[in-house]
C-alpha cells in the first residue's frame, strides 16, 4: 500500500538519506530501526508531507503521495504519531482526542469515536478531563495512539513509542500495537531504536545505518542474523 522508490532527501545541502527503497503491504507491521541520527524521523517527515524529496517516488494505494499536502495525506488516511508524541500538555485528554478528528470527514462522528478510545484505553476514560500533560509517560503514549486512531487510519506510523518509557510499559505498549494490528484493518509503520522489541512486533525490519538502507528482512531472519545480534545486542 506504501512502496518508497530510490528516495534520496535531506535538509538544504546536507543529504540525509540515499536511495531508500521501502514498502509496506495491506495490514503488515514494518518496523525501520536504526541509531540516534539515522533519518529515521526524516522519512516519516517525508511520509506525512512535512518534508521535500530530493529524488525518488512515494506511491500510497496506488497514487503519487508527494504531490500531495500534508492534510490531504491525512485525509487519505495516513496518520503520524510523532516522537516525542505530539499531544498537548495543556488541553485535556478529551480535548486532545477532539483534535485528532480534524479532517473533516471525523467530525461527524467525533463522539463515537471517543466512546470507542475511552472502550480501548479505559484510563482515558477515567482521565478525559484531566490536563493531557500531568499524565504519566505510557499514558500519554496511549492518548498520542488514540488520537491517531480517530480517523481509522489505513497507514499508522509511529515515531519511538517506546522512547523514556520503563520497561515494563515498552511491553505493554507494543502488546497495545499487536492489538491495534490485529482488530483494525490498518498497517503500520514503526521507528525504533529498541531494536528487539520493534523486531517482535513486525512482520518484516529495515535498518538503517547514517542514510542508508543497509538490511531488511522478515523479523525472524533479522533476529537471528549474527551481525545484528552483534551491532545491536553486543552478542
Ligand atoms: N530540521 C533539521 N535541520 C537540519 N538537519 C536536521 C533537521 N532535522 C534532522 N536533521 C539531521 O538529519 C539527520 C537525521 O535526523 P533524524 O531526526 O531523521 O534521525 P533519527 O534517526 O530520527 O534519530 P533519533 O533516533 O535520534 O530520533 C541528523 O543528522 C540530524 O542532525
Ligand atoms: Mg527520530
């Protein structure tokens, strides 16, 4: 549904990423790993239209995604959780939740679709007047899914969900992440530095190295690939 051809962008003179090559299917998990500076981030940025290309294409169900705006990638059901989670600390959980059904065919049903956040994420539910920044980190990550959900998204991609959590909420998390992929008909996209825990998610992993794309696989020939064990798992 995603294929990324011979992609090259940066940011003025500085190249940031070379010739990556990427797709994802109907319904899969992909998860692109990679180290602090990568460009990870930057290709999201792309994905969601924030971004210029230097080179190469972005086909999404079958049509040229670069010609089009920000916004109507969204509408096109294209939604980006962005590291650092994007929500705002100072509006409520409700609120925030009201904000991710902006493309206008969410509105109208903005109140079922926060029924069926507060049905997922019951704590929501309990919190939904509460300022969005006062909950904790996991919370917080949860709220950031539920609102990207409020437009049943067809392409979900998320920035290091995992980033500042305790490691017993990383779990959780990617358990929530199983879940989604699972109960909706959406793929999704993940950016990770947690190499195990975006392996155990996916269905298939490329990992990127300062730009490039330097292995893709499926998720159990990466985990048992003997160079990644060694570069990322100090085996
Ligand atoms: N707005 C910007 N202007 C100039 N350079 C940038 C900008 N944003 C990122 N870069 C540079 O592009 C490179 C890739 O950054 P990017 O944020 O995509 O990496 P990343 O893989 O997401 O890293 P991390 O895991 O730390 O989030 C880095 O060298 C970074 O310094
Ligand atoms: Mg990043």
């Amino acid at each position: 549904m995603l294929k990324i051809e011979n992609l090259s962008a940066g940011y003025g003179d500085m190249q940031v990423l070379f010739d990556i090559n990427l797709n994802v299917e109907e319904g899969e998990v992909v998860s692109l790993v990679g180290s602090n500076g990568a460009g990870k981030t930057t290709l999201l940025r792309i994905i969601s239209g924030f971004l210029p290309v230097k080179a190469g294409t972005i086909s999404y169900l079958n049509q040229d995604l670069l010609k089009y705006k920000p916004q109507r990638r969204a509408d096109l059901g294209i939604s980006h959780i962005p590291q650092g989670r994007g929500i705002l600390g100072t509006l409520t959980v409700k609120e925030n939740l009201i904000m991710g059904a902006y493309p206008k065919k969410a509105r109208k049903t903005v109140n079922t679709e926060i029924e069926n956040a507060y049905a997922r994420f019951p704590k929501l539910g309990e919190r939904q007047n509460q300022m969005a920044g006062s909950l904790s980190g996991g919370e917080q990550q949860m709220l950031a899914i539920a609102r990207a959900l409020m437009i049943h998204p067809k392409l979900l991609m998320l920035d290091e969900p995992s980033l500042g959590l305790a490691p017993i909420v990383v779990e959780n998390m990617f358990e929530i992440i199983a879940g989604i992929s699972k109960q909706e008909k959406v793929s999704i996209l993940i950016v990770e530095q947690n190499l195990m825990q975006a392996l155990s998610v996916a269905d298939r992993a490329y990992v990127l190295e300062t730009g490039h794309l330097v292995m893709q696989g499926s998720a159990r020939e990466l985990m048992e690939n003997k160079d990644i064990q060694k570069a990322y798992l100090g085996l």
